[in-house]
C-alpha cells in the first residue's frame, strides 16, 4: 500500500515538472529514471539520475526523484540527503518535503516525519498531500483514532477518491471496529468496483476475530457399527489490546474424533487458557495449555504452540506442534509444517504434513494433507482435502495406509451469526471413521 501510494503521488507531482529547469533531453532521462524506480530497477534509475546531477547538480526534479528512488531502495540516509539539497535550492518546494516526510516516515522516525508535513500544512493548509501525509504516519504508527480524522477530512473534501476510504478503513481495523471499516470499503467499491485493494481488504475483514466471539461445536461419529452424538468443543475468545488475544476452551473433540472412543463410548475432556500474540503484521505466535482427563481417570498435561508468518500477497508459512504428557502414560507429541499459496484472489492451494506419536505406538505416523481453500469477498469459505499417511502399527499389520478426505465450510449468515459444518472420513490400519460436525459462532463486533 505505502508503494502505492508513493508511486501516485511521485507521478503527481514530478510529472508536472514543476520548477521546469531541465532540457527536454534531461526531462526524457528523468522520466525514464523514475519509470526505472517504479518497476524496482533501482540502480539503473540511480545512474540516469547520476548522469543528470552530474550535469547540473542543482536540478531540482532529479534530485526529489533520486530521493524517491532511494526511498523505494531503502536507502533511506542517501533519500534524505537528496530531499535536503532540493530543500536547500528552493527551501518550500512541496514535492521535496513530501518525498522528506515520507522517507522519514518509511525510516522509523515518526516524528521528524510529522515536522515534515506540519510545515507542508503551514505553507499550505489546503494541500492534500499534508493532511495525508500526517494520516499515514499516525496510521503507520498504530494511531487509528489519531489518523481518522485527517482521512475523514480528505473523504468529505474529495468524496470520489476511494483512497481516503480504504486509508480510513484501515483506521477502523487499527481500533478493530470491523463494522466501520467494512462500510467505508463498501463505500469504496460502489464508486469503484474494480478497486482491488478495497476488494480485497474487505474480504480479509471478514477473517478478522471479532473482540468477543463464542464457538460452540456438537458432532455426530460412526465407525464399525457403532455411532454417538457428542458436545465437540466450546470456545470464548476476547481481545486485549491491539495485540493480544485471549481465549478459554473446552475441548471433547477427540470423543467424536478418534474411533476407540467411540466404539467404548469413552470421552476425553480438555480444559485449557490460549493466547494468540500479534508481533508485527507479519509474524503471530500462539501458545495453549492445560489438562485433559482421560479414561480410568489418567490426567494429561497438553501444551501447543504455533508460529504464523505471513507474507505479499496472502502467502503464509506455519509451524506448530503439541507435547501431551502424564505420569500414568507415555508422553503423546505432533509436529507440523504447512504453507499457504494463494493462487487468485479466491482461491489457494494448502499443503501439510503432520508427524506424531502417542501412546503405546511402536512408531510415529506421518501424514500428508492437501487443502484446497476457497473464499469469497463475503466471508463464505469452503475447504476440500485429501490426506494420506503412514500410521505407526507393527510391522505384522495387514496395512499402515491411512487415506481420507474432508470438507468444511464456513457460512456467515450475518455479521454476528456464522454457521460452520464439516465433513471427515478416514480409512485407517483396523478401523474406518465418519464424522459429520456442526458448529455455530457468535460475534460480538465494535
């Protein structure tokens, strides 16, 4: 997004050639330096620029577009340095100080970069760039109630810049009024449709945790002839924070999930404290733990954790595992490793593997599952996948194949009601399984 909104900006104003000091040979050189710095070939931009100030050191377009190239390089010393000469030649000239502001802003130094476009306001209280300015470096610093205000004000001046809206959107989300920054998309969208960033971020809204959701899952199992209905889990998740998120759970999942169970008509219940970490927009960590009772009263102590990083354009990488262990039992654990690869803006190709082992297994099982992930810019999701593994049984076993498939599916009926069902079936070393499940979200959204 910051590229982009450079890039508008970098066009808008240098393509003026405002201060109008070079040749028409030096204009078609710039104009190729700033095509170069756009594209990301940054050091062929450089020398273009480089033979232009060569020849006139005190050129004032080259010198803001060589800024703007080491800006985009992250070259962020020798950007300042080339604002700050411009600055030196014509000491109000806009598009340098908006080049100066944003290269402080992009450098971490928030502050300067608020000097910056403070004085751009002085000079000149009407000017968008300004107020946008000083939207973004509030934004950028986590400010969403400090930076709706100067979005708000750009919105209401130029209402058909969808921009202003998705910036203001962004606001929102900051301060997780998910409600408010799906209407100023909405918004964004019915004066452009074809607006892929509104689009796009509103459909990642509707994946947002709202600050207060309850889950509650109920499922029905058969395997060799014998069947039962049981309460799958419950869950209370709230917000704390930007960051944080916290959640309490009651997990009999594995009453419906693991045949054994079933044919002894035997449960296995969990109750455990979970928090998820956001760190950075990039990267989130997720740590849970406590105890699970189960059959002839053997209490296990769980402990899971798992790393998500996230990358452009909706790729994300995971890694977690689980550690259950008990002094009336053999430690059961699992590790596992997942990417996600977008394909298009609706769907992506999701490919695991799973190792694990519990107790009483003379080896551990290994499986590979492939998740095909289906989303659309409403909320619905629709995931099919195929697994298939080797199952840890003695080598006496008539088989170590496990095969299976499932489907599941999420169904936002409304902003505060979802419906979620799923689908499983597994062939496996002694046993087949089925498990229908059905599960209800309740979301309470700012």
């Amino acid at each position: 997004m910051k590229k982009t909104l450079l890039f508008l900006i970098f066009c808008f104003h240098l393509t003026t050639g405002a201060l109008g000091q070079e040749t028409d040979d030096a204009r078609q050189v710039i104009e190729e330096a700033r095509r170069l710095a756009v594209s990301g070939r940054h050091l062929e931009s450089e020398a273009l620029y480089n033979r232009i100030l060569n020849q006139n050191p005190d050129n004032v377009d080259a010198l803001v577009g060589a800024g703007y190239n080491y800006s985009w390089w992250k070259q962020y010393n020798k950007a300042r340095i080339s604002f700050e000469t411009a600055l030196s030649i014509h000491s109000n000239a806009a598009e340098a100080l908006i080049g100066q502001g944003y290269n402080y802003a992009w450098s971490g130094n928030f502050e300067m970069a608020k000097r910056v476009f403070e004085h751009l306001k002085n000079l000149a209280p009407d000017n968008p760039e300004a107020i946008k300015g000083m939207g973004y470096v509030h934004l950028w610093q986590g400010n969403g109630a400090e930076a709706e205000p100067y979005f708000w004000n750009l919105a209401t001046k130029y209402p058909r810049e969808t921009e202003y809206r998705i910036a203001l959107a962004h606001t929102y989300l900051v301060r997780h009024e998910v409600k408010n920054a799906r209407i100023a998309l909405q918004s964004a969208l019915q004066i452009d449709s074809t607006n892929r960033t509104a689009a796009e971020l509103l459909q990642s809204t509707y994946g947002i945790a709202a600050p207060l959701e309850l889950d509650v899952w109920a499922g029905y199992s058969i395997t060799a002839g014998e069947s039962r209905f049981s309460l799958c889990s419950i869950q209370l998740g709230s917000q704390f924070g930007r960051k944080l998120r916290m959640y309490l759970k009651y997990d009999n999942s594995l009453t419906s999930d693991l045949a054994a169970f079933v044919r002894a008509n035997q449960e296995a219940q969990a109750l455990s404290l979970g928090g998820v970490w956001g760190w950075n927009k990039h990267h989130t960590t997720r740590l849970e733990f406590g105890v699970r009772i189960l059959p002839e009263q053997v209490t296990q102590q769980i402990f899971s954790g798992e790393q998500v990083l996230f990358f452009t354009n909706g790729m994300l990488l995971k890694v977690g595992g689980f550690y259950g262990w008990s002094d009336k039992m053999a430690s059961e654990w699992l590790g596992y490793s997942g990417i996600r690869i977008p394909l298009n803006r609706w769907y992506a190709v999701e490919p695991f593997y799973f190792r694990s082992r519990v107790e009483d297994a003379p080896q551990a099982e290994n499986r590979f599952m492939l998740n095909n992930q289906f989303r659309t810019t409403k909320g619905y999701e629709l995931n099919l996948g195929l697994f298939y593994g080797k199952a840890g049984v003695d080598a006496d076993a008539p088989s170590d194949r496990i095969l299976g498939s499932y489907v599941t599916a999420i169904l936002p009926l409304s902003q505060s009601i979802w419906g979620q069902v799923s689908w499983r079936w597994e062939d496996a070393p002694y046993y087949d399984l089925t498990v229908l499940a059905a599960g209800i979200k309740l979301r309470l959204e700012k």
